[in-house]
C-alpha cells in the first residue's frame, strides 16, 4: 500500500474516533428522560406521612442494598422538602415508596467506510447493579487492520431506568411513579451515588406536590 492510502486510512480512523468521542459527550451532557404516571383521583397534598416497602425491587436478598440505601436517602429529602414526615412501616403511614431499577441493551452500528481499508471498530457494554446489587460489567476491545473489507462500528447501547413508586397503603395501589431511564456511561459507573441523586432529583421535578 502507497503512501497516499496509509494517509486516507490514517484521516479516517482520526475522524471516526472525533466522531466517538463527540457521541459520547453529547450522551453524558443530556438528562435521563422522564415518564411520570397518576392514578385518576389522586390527592397526594392530602396525604402527611409515609414509608418504604419491606422489600423495594432494588434488594435481591435477605439485606438492604447499597443502591436501595442511596435511594432512601434521596427520596426521603425529596418527600420532607414537600412536607411529608417519615415513619415506621408500622405506624400505618399514608404513602408506602417502591423502587425498581431496569437495565436492557441492545446492539447498534455498521458504518462503511471502503473496500481494503481494513476492519476497524469497538463492542463495548456495560451490565448489572454493582457492589451487592449484582455485578457490573464493562468491557471491549479495539482493532484494526488492513486487508479488503469495511469498517465494521458494532457497538452495545445499555440503557438504565429507575422506577420510583408512590403507593396509597390503604388501597394498596400505585397513585403516583416516575422513570428516569438514561445510558449507561463510565462516570455513572464510576460514581453512581451522584448518577442516583440526579435521576431522583429529575423525577420529583415532576412530582405534583412542589417543594415547600
């Protein structure tokens, strides 16, 4: 291969990975997206008090997770900023609090590039909880080569949802929840308290109870 070709696939490579790298700012600077649902009828001004669920669907044992004890944390200063006062489980509070955290993938890219400039690209992914919520995973490899072929950019898109419901325990039912769901990146994983705080914050943006 001449000079001139080791160029052209050299300002292709250089291009391809400002392109990755401007994707991957633009995915940590934009929000979670949030969804928020109400039951029809529901007062939650009306109510003063409330709890957690004995088992939220962010513990997976007999224990409270790291991530359910963040969450606590968040919501609780969340709900007393709007009034309400914590209590025991047992002292018939008028709100009981659920969590769910969700995490699905999904496979994306397959740009061409040319004939026999080589093969080159990146699977990357992210899985899992963390600490004793289940395991984390982050993995990937870079190649690249020369030979006939196209630039083949495979890579894993992981997205994370956060569910935060607000139940009336007398009826037992769901009256209020909000889902922040976002993509999962390196500084989420490598400081997921702040990434936890700033999704609770953006859901109870949205709650119909403002701040007092």
């Amino acid at each position: 291969m001449d000079a001139r070709a080791v160029m052209r696939v050299t300002k292709v490579i250089g291009l391809l990975a400002a392109a990755g790298a401007t994707l991957m700012l633009a995915a940590c600077a934009t929000g979670p997206v949030i969804r928020t649902r109400m039951a029809l009828g529901a007062n939650l001004a009306s109510a003063h008090t409330f709890a957690y669920v004995a088992h939220p669907g962010t513990d997976h044992g007999p224990y409270k997770s790291l991530t359910t004890q963040l969450l606590e944390q968040d919501v609780t200063g969340e709900m007393e900023s709007r009034g309400y006062t914590l209590v025991s489980a047992n002292a018939h509070p008028d709100l009981l609090v659920d969590f769910r955290v969700s995490v699905h993938s999904r496979v994306e890219g397959g740009y061409p590039v040319g004939p026999y400039w080589g093969a080159w690209g990146g699977p990357w992914g992210w899985g899992g909880w963390g600490d004793d919520d289940g395991p984390w995973g982050w993995g990937g490899g870079w190649g690249w080569g020369w030979g006939g072929g196209f630039y083949n950019g495979i890579y894993t898109v992981t997205k994370s949802s956060l569910t935060v419901s607000v139940i009336d325990r007398a009826d037992r039912a769901v009256v209020w929840s909000g889902t922040a769901t976002s993509t999962l990146s390196h500084s989420m994983m490598s400081h997921p308290g702040h990434a936890i705080e700033r999704s609770v914050q953006e859901i109870f943006a949205h709650y119909p109870v403002p701040p007092r």
